[in-house]
C-alpha cells in the first residue's frame, strides 16, 4: 500500500499500487477536504515550491553530497532525502517551518529543528560528515550514546541516528579521488 498525501489539508489518501502501471495517472479526491488532484505512479515526487513533479532517483543524492535514509516505523514510511554542502537542519515536518530535510513523520519526539548535519568537503577533498543537537527536547543519539549540548560527532558510511523514535542511515556519497 502507498500513500499521497492531498496538497491543500495534508490528509494521508491510502491506495493500493500493485493495481497500477508505472505512468499511469490517478486522480484522488481527498474526503477531508474535498480537494481534487492528480498524481503519477513511479519514482516521483511533488516539488512543493513548483508544484510540478520531479523523477527522483535514490542513489542520485550520492553522486554529490550522499543522503539520508528514514527507517519506516509506526510514525511514518520509508523516506531517502538527499544532502547538501553545509548545515542540513533535520527535523519533523511541518507547514511553516523551514528544514532543509524534513521528516514525515507523526513521532511526536521529534522537533521541527532536531538537529544539524554538516557536509564539506576536508583539505583532502574527502566528504566529512559532523552532526550536532539543534537543543531539541529528546535529543539526539549516534548509535545509542545521547549528543550533549556542544557535542559534535563525525559520522561515516551506515552510521545510524535517532531522533525520538525515528532512527536515521547515513548513505555517504562516494568520494572521487
């Protein structure tokens, strides 16, 4: 089963995909609030400043600055967000609140601003990875040890994350030497 969401109350609009061909165009009518809208089924997604839709593919965030892959859980689906150079602000979604990599999620135990992962480049020309609380009320733990207040910890290749309950996977990109 997937989900879309409607672009106008953010309500969940659950369909079944196997009944589809990649292509093919639905048109959901969303039962909160009436709103009538169209998506396409295959590896896209709705670019919320545009409006317009997008192929995405996973591995594509890696060639430049690698991504991060949201474990599914009871709060919400699997989610791979690319990265970019400098400070990525992590943290839930929300309408009015701007993160660069925003989380759907319903974990109540995640804050709008979680926390900040760093991307740059060293003197080596080597991706580094630092990632740091942003003062959320949970916190924020690299393989089970808790970030303190000015902590900054660099991460590699397949570290794992939490923020609440979600846990995060960093998928590096991969360096050209």
């Amino acid at each position: 089963m997937k989900r879309v969401r409607c672009p106008k109350c953010d309500n969940y609009i659950q369909f079944d995909e196997t009944k589809y061909s990649e292509g093919q165009s639905l048109v959901f009518v969303c039962d909160q609030c009436k709103k009538q809208f169209a998506i396409r089924i295959g590896k896209t997604k709705l670019n919320a400043g545009t409006r317009r839709e997008e192929v995405i593919d996973e591995r594509e965030g890696l060639k430049d600055w690698g991504n991060v892959v949201a474990i599914e859980n009871v709060f919400g689906y699997k989610q791979v967000i690319p990265l970019h150079e400098g400070d990525n602000l992590i943290g839930r979604r929300s309408k009015g609140t701007e993160v660069d990599i925003p989380i759907e999620t319903n974990d109540p135990s995640m804050d709008r601003r979680h926390c900040i992962l760093n991307v740059k480049r060293d003197k080596q020309g080597q991706i580094v990875y630092t990632l740091r609380d942003n003062n959320s009320i949970t916190g924020t733990f690299v393989m089970n040890d808790l970030l303190g207040p000015k902590d900054r910890v660099r991460l590699e290749d397949g570290a794992i994350f939490t923020l609440g309950a979600t846990s995060l996977i960093l998928r590096a990109a991969e360096n050209k030497e």
